[in-house]
C-alpha cells in the first residue's frame, strides 16, 4: 500500500510539468512561421507518440508506468519497423480465429455452453480502439481495429442469432460503451478525449483476452476445455506479447502496453489450462 502512496505523489509533481510540456507544444505551434518549422518546434518539444501519455498525465491520475514509458530508449530502426508490422499481424490472426467457432455453432445451430463475452468484446473493443487509434493518427493502432471491428460485429451476429438464451442486456451494455466513446470523440479536444478512450480502451482490451477464461470454473469442473477454444487462447497470447512490446518499444504509450501486459498473463493462465486437462472440441448443447 505504501507503493499507492508513492505513485500519487510522484504524478501530484508531475501533473503540472505535464501541463508546461503541453502549453510548450501549443505555443510552438502558434508561433509566426511557416507550416514545417512549426510541426518541428512543436515534436522537438513534445514527439506526437507521447502526446496521448502526457495528456494523461495533466488531466488525471497517472501510473508510476506511465512516467517511465514517457521516457522509454529508443530501439533500433529495424526493430521498430518489425514491431509497427507483428502486432497487427497477431491481432489478425486473433480476429479470425473465431472463424472456425463460428462455422461448428453455424453446423450445430446452436452455441452450446460457449460464452458470448469473447464477440462482443471483440467487437466493442476494436471499435473504442478504432476511435482512438483515428484520433491519434497511428495507422497501426487504426487500420487492424478497423478490420477487427466487423469479424466482431459478424460473431456477434451470429451469436445472437444461435444463442438459446438472449444476450440482449450485454449487446445493449456494449452499445452504450461504444456510443459513449464515439461521443467523447466527436465533442472534445484530442487532447481530452483520447486519454479517456484510451483508458476505456484498455478495460476492453483487458476483457477481450481474458474473455476465454469466462467459461474457466466450467473446464475445472469438467476436466475438459470444450467450452474454451484453444485457437483463439493461442492468438490472444502472441497478440498480447507482439502489441506489449510495440506499446512499451516503439509507442511508449502505456495506454496501449498496459493493458496488454495484463492480457498476456490472462493468455498464460488460458495455455495451462489445456497443457493440464488437454485440447477438447466444442460440446454440443443437448
């Protein structure tokens, strides 16, 4: 508890330098002079991939990771490069995994004892993330959300359509989240918005890959990991371990390595659960 204590008061001294890096970074901007000397004063002051960290920083409550991400060492150019190609990859990889649960709930015409959490988180989280990776201007973040978006919004589709309960309440809850998101995004500054969004971003994003552990109490209690698909278990880990060191190397946001430091625990936990009870197909509901 002592740790908690410390970590407020270190951002208690650093809210206010946040707040001059920012107020540099405007005045740069407005300074008498032509476009490109402008955009460089104003990255020399404060590079536009520590913005979103920074913002956090003068308007809210920040980590003792949040510093230290601010100041991360640069790594080498070909390193970089490899890590703004990996995790997009990985998280395609992730996003049709789902493909093969769909089709067998599709053949079975029914979802069995599968939970709904891992489409619809899915598809809520890739749409926040879209609108912050837009807000940001980082392709990276943007461009596989995007595609994430409509696998999540098709599983989810046929969820619905297949579930013999209804999962109304958790589609409308989901709406809510995103039309909150898309709100924030559409009437405050960037530099207001993105931090929220961000940090709404990293709940879901935490939730997506602990979403296979929902069905965790029924696979101890069969012995058996029908209910959780170990394809999409697989892509959750190496898409957590490729978007954390894009996160923590290259973007220095903790906003985008955080929560996926999380989601790599939550992958591990899922990957000893079958190195215990095995792999297993999907049950049919009777």
């Amino acid at each position: 508890f002592q740790g908690c204590s410390i970590v407020e008061m270190l951002s208690r001294f650093a809210r206010p330098a946040a707040r001059s890096l920012l107020t540099a970074r405007a005045a740069a901007i407005h300074l008498p002079a032509s476009r490109d000397e402008k955009q460089s004063r104003a990255q020399d002051i404060l590079p536009p991939a520590s913005l979103a960290t920074i913002a956090a920083l003068a308007t809210g409550p920040i980590s003792l990771a949040c510093a230290e991400a601010a100041s991360a060492a640069a790594v080498p150019a070909s390193v970089a490069a490899a890590l703004k190609v990996l995790p997009p990859a990985c998280f395609f990889f992730l996003q049709v995994s789902g493909l093969k649960t769909v089709a067998q709930i599709k053949k079975d015409k029914t979802t069995g004892n599968l939970s709904s959490l891992p489409f619809l988180s899915l598809a809520t989280n890739c749409i926040v993330w879209s609108l912050y990776g837009g807000l940001l201007g980082d392709p990276t973040v943007l461009v596989p959300n995007l595609t994430g978006a409509l696998f999540g919004l098709y599983y989810s589709k046929i969820f619905l359509q297949y579930s013999p309960t209804s999962i109304m309440p958790q589609v409308l809850t989901c709406g809510a989240i995103v039309a909150a998101c898309a709100g924030m995004a559409a009437t405050l500054p960037v530099s207001e918005a993105a931090p929220y969004i961000g940090y709404t971003g990293c709940t879901l994003a935490v939730i997506l890959m602990a979403s296979p552990l929902a069905t965790m109490a029924t696979v101890i209690k069969d012995k058996s990991t029908a209910a959780m698909p170990f394809v999409t278990s697989l892509a959750t880990f190496f898409n957590a371990s490729a978007w954390f060191s894009y996160g923590y190397l290259v973007a220095g946001d903790p906003i985008i390595w955080g929560p996926n430091a999380l989601g790599l625990g939550a992958a591990v936990v899922q990957l000893s659960l079958f190195a215990k009870y095995g792999i297993h197909s999907p049950k049919k509901a009777e």
